[in-house]
C-alpha cells in the first residue's frame, strides 16, 4: 500500500519544515500545493527555503516544465517555480500537473506528501469528481471585469437558472467567482454545488481505494495573538533575507505587478513602499494585516473538511 500524506493549515505554521523532517523519517517526496510557490523568480517574499538546493527538470507535463528541488537529506521538493509570473495558473490546470508527478511519485516512494495552503488546488486533486475543464477565457475576463455586480449575477442567472439559484450567498456577491462561473456556465459545465469530501484520488491515478492510504495533518493557531506574533516575525525575517532586494530587482526588469503571480501578498506593498509614498512601518502593518486576512480565509475552507486532523500552534 502507498501513502499519500496531505500536510495543509494556515499560513506560517511551518508547513513544509514539518514535512521535511518526516520525509527524512520515513523516505518519499514531497509535493507542493501552495499557489504563491509555484511562481519563477517569487522567492524570498513567498517564503521558499530553497538557497544551496539544485534544481533538476524532470518533464514537461501539459505545457508546464516540472521539476523538484533537491532539499535536505536529499528529500525532492516538487512543483516549485513552474510557470512565470504573468500566467494564471487555476486548480485544475495545477492538477494536470500535480497528477502526472504524484503517479510518478508513487511509482518511486512508498509515501508522498502533499504539502501547503491553497486548499481550492488540493481539494481539486484529493476530491472535485467532475474535472473543471472550461479554461480561463481572458479576453471574457476583462470584459466581464467592466460590468456591476448585479449585471454578472443577471448574466449567471440568464446562462443556467438552477446552478445560479444554487449558489451560496457569498459566491453570489463575490464578482470573481461570478465570471468563472460564467466562464463554465458559456462552455455548458455545471457548478456542482455543495462541496463533496468524498476522495476520488485514487480513481484519477487509475488505482483501487485498497492501494492508497490518504494521512492528514492540518496546523492551526491557538488563537489571533499567536498568528499576529508568527507573521510579525515571519515578514522581519523575510525583509532581513532580501526581500526589498527582490522586489528592487523584479522592477528594474520590468515585472508587471498586476499580473498573477503578484498576487502574493508581499510584493505590491514593497513596491509602494520603495515607490517611496509609504513609510516602512506602513510596509509592516499592510503586510501583516493582508497575511492575517489570508489566514483566516483559509480556515474557513480548511475546516469544513473532515478528513483533517488538526494540531495547534501556540
């Protein structure tokens, strides 16, 4: 039997170290889930621990060249810095990645860990039965970015009556998942509804639920006093290694910080601050606040999926 190990929880709760040193334990890989890691050249601010690793390209799967970092005591870290920065890259477009890898993986370890905090891309690959296949239509996307919310909601509701009726509130008054909505809804896809917990891993990689074992760990904070103090020193630590030094550098090349992968919390508030209209301390208080933000919406995914065992950070 192989083991798939899903290690996942908020932000700055030492994730991947965790991982690390059970891999060293136990043998296998590792498999990176986080969104804001995926990225070329978003290193410092995203947190990557990789500085001496060697990277070595192992294929090209749907387009994307992956590849793993080889970590400490030799342990692979896979599926860091993928794609550039100005390409969105969705959930399930992380999963024709990730799926590929994972089955190799497993050819090679008895045991495989899934490791981070974007939730919509391992909840894409542990559970969602009906593959998302509409691709992002970015054309549509900046057409649709121009209409009110209520005219994204009169389109959804004119495009399939019953899924739009079926939404819950926030999906309704959120204008993002409204155009992906629309995006699907164009191309005929259904919006499957309430989520399922169901894992369907096993039938994606082509094995008998017997061959797989799914372990869950999930890490938490005790409390928004422990997350503030974590974060704090966390982004100190990440400026004190060079993250203005990075964002310095991904100006002067030109880097577009509207574009996707600047979405990572981190990087357009060091480039306002070395715009020079903030003061550092604005820096420090805009960041943390948005990580904090950041970690509070992860629990509202994370904690409506049963399978996770969750441990505290004091």
């Amino acid at each position: 039997m192989k083991t798939i190990h899903v290690v996942t929880g908020q932000t700055a709760t030492g994730k991947t170290q965790f991982a690390l040193n059970q891999a060293a334990r136990t043998g296998g890989a590792l498999i990176n889930f986080d969104a804001r890691q995926i990225y070329r050249g978003l290193d410092i601010v995203t947190g990557k621990d990789t500085k001496g690793a060697h990277f070595s390209v192992w294929n090209k799967v749907n387009g994307v060249t992956a590849g793993f970092y080889l970590m400490e005591k030799g342990i692979p870290l896979w599926l860091y810095d993928i794609i550039e920065p100005g390409v969105p890259f969705s959930a399930f477009e992380y999963e024709q990645v990730a799926l590929p890898v994972l089955d190799h993986l497993l050819k090679l370890h008895d045991t495989v860990y899934l490791v981070g905090g974007s939730y919509f891309y391992l909840y894409n690959l542990l559970y969602q039965q009906t593959l998302t296949t509409a691709p992002p239509d970015m054309k549509l996307r900046e057409l649709l970015r121009s209409r009110t919310l209520e005219e994204l909601q009169q389109l959804a509701y004119t495009l399939n009556e019953d899924d739009f009726l079926n939404l819950n509130n926030s999906d309704k008054m959120n204008p993002r998942r409204l155009i992906r909505f629309i995006e699907r809804a164009r191309l005929g896809e259904r919006h499957t509804g309430s989520l399922s917990f169901e894992p369907v891993i096993h039938r994606k990689l082509g094995r008998k639920p017997e061959e797989l074992k799914l372990v869950y760990t999930a890490f938490r904070f005790a409390d928004t006093g422990s997350l503030k103090r974590r974060i704090e020193r966390r982004i100190e630590s990440r400026l004190d290694e060079g993250a203005l030094s990075e964002v310095q550098s991904l100006i002067q090349s030109g880097a577009d910080f509207n574009s996707p992968g600047f979405n990572s919390i981190g990087y357009r508030q060091i480039a306002t601050y070395l715009s020079g209209t903030a003061t550092r301390e604005w820096l420090i208080r805009e960041w943390g606040t948005k990580e904090r933000q950041f970690a509070k919406r992860q629990m509202t995914f994370m904690r409506r999926d049963p399978h996770l065992i969750w441990f505290t950070i004091p």
